[in-house]
C-alpha cells in the first residue's frame, strides 16, 4: 500500500511538472518548502492559516495550499493553481479556504513586489496582537519588523471583499503586519525573505510574551537605534535577504522530508 500511495506521488508530481514552466516549478518547490518549515517550527495551526505565491511570469495567477491537508503533506505538485477570485485555473482534487485568500488576493493585487504572502496564526503572534501596544522594542528580534510594520484592526472572519480596501491601506509599502486580534503576515518578492520576516517577526514575539510572564519592569530599546536597523540588517545578511538562510533550510528538510519537492 505505501508503495502504491509512493507511486500515485510520484506520478502525480510527474505530471505537473511536466505541464508547467521551469520557474513555476521551482516556485512550487520553494512554496512547499515554505509550508514544511511552518510545520516544522510548529507554527501550523492544523489545516488554517496560508501561504500565497505569485505564478512567476503572470499577473493574475497564485499558489495557494489545498484546503484539508496538514502543511506537512503540501508538496510541490498538490499546491492549487487559482486566479484573482480564488477560482481553480489548472486541474485539481483540492478547494482552497475562500477566507485564507481574501486577504493574500488583496495583497498581492496592491503590491505589485508582494510575490509571496505569508499569514499565520500562532499563539504568540496572536497574543501580542491582542495587546493595544502590540509589538514593543524589547528585542533586537523586534527592531527588524518594528522598522517596517502595519497594523490592521479585526473585523470578523475574512469573507468580507469589502474588507480588502482597508487592509492593503492599512499594509502600504510595509512587509511586516499585525492583525489585531487574528495573526501575523508578512509579505515579500521572495518566497525565502517572507519565511525570513515571519521567522523574525515570530520569534520578537514569543520574546515578548516570555519577557511580559516574568512580571518585572522591562526595558525598551531606544528609539535611535531602531533608526538604523535597516541599514545594519543588509550587512548583516551581507544584502542577500532571506537567502542568506534559505538554502540551508532547504538542506535541512531534504535531509528529514524531501517529499515536499514532489
């Protein structure tokens, strides 16, 4: 039986790749690892929360994960392939969560730079977005989003369309947000800088929330130096971004699960 499902894998991955262009493919590739690695620091939230990717070379075509499957089953070739309207433009078993894409289509229809939206909903991330402060410069993990980021109040469930206008008006030209009440999101050119963002963003916040549990008075960083921190986050990163790390997070997971690339 497992060779059988193996077999249905390969065949099935065979079969995408061989109908799509190289650089979808490796978008494909690029996206599944982005959700195996989600899966893997335990940020997944069962089958909620998503990861959205441009199809390269097009204006109105996404990748978007199957509604129903764990992040650690998305591979390259059962990702979705769907237009502005969440509508199912390449063949697929899969649905998608009309409530994930209202707020990535309204993303990546605003920015034009916005290849890869990332969104999720981890305990910290949620329980700082809850706070009216939301995120306090208490880290030197904090100072990269707190240089770049938005906010946007809750307003229910995202099934609203309406909704869309006073989100991408709340985002602008930031990469990181808060949405207050709900989540995180990060949004990039590249599918490893959104990780890379989220990761960062991710980790000030579980920094915050462990700081804030000790009861103590805590210490905020001036502003003067949040001032630079773009500027010394390019030397840091040597002006790669997200690939900086990206291809040794890519080893990791060939060395556990290389099923991600199928």
């Amino acid at each position: 039986m497992q060779n059988d499902m193996t077999n249905d894998l390969n065949n099935s991955a065979a079969t995408v790749k061989d109908n799509v262009s190289a650089a979808e493919w490796q978008m494909r590739v690029d996206l599944a690892a982005c959700y195996r690695l989600i899966a893997m620091y335990g940020w997944d939230d069962l089958v909620f929360t998503h990861i959205s990717a441009r199809v390269p070379d097009t204006e109105d075509e996404f990748l978007i994960n199957p509604y129903g499957l764990f992040f650690e089953e998305i591979t390259a070739s059962n990702l979705v392939k769907v237009n502005q309207a969440g509508e199912k433009v390449a063949p697929s078993k899969y649905d998608i969560n009309p409530a994930g894409f209202t707020i990535h289509s309204a993303v990546h229809n605003a920015r034009d730079d916005a290849h890869c939206v990332l969104h999720l909903n981890t305990s910290d991330g949620v329980a700082v977005s809850a706070q009216t402060e939301g995120l306090l410069p208490l880290s030197q993990q904090s100072l990269f989003p707190l240089s770049n980021l938005a906010y946007h109040d809750y307003e229910g469930v995202a099934l609203n369309p309406d909704e869309k206008a006073r989100l991408v008006a709340d985002l602008g030209d930031a990469n990181f947000m808060i949405l207050r009440n709900h989540g995180l999101l990060t949004c990039a050119s590249t599918v490893a800088d959104a990780f890379l963002f989220m990761y960062i963003m991710q980790r000030a916040c579980e920094v915050q929330i462990k700081a804030q549990s000790g009861g103590g008075n805590l210490t905020h960083i001036p502003p003067q130096i949040l001032a630079g921190i773009q500027a010394a986050s390019k030397e840091v990163t040597r002006g790669a971004g997200g690939d900086i790390a990206w291809p040794a997070l890519l080893r990791k997971l060939r060395r556990t699960d290389p099923s991600f690339a199928e």
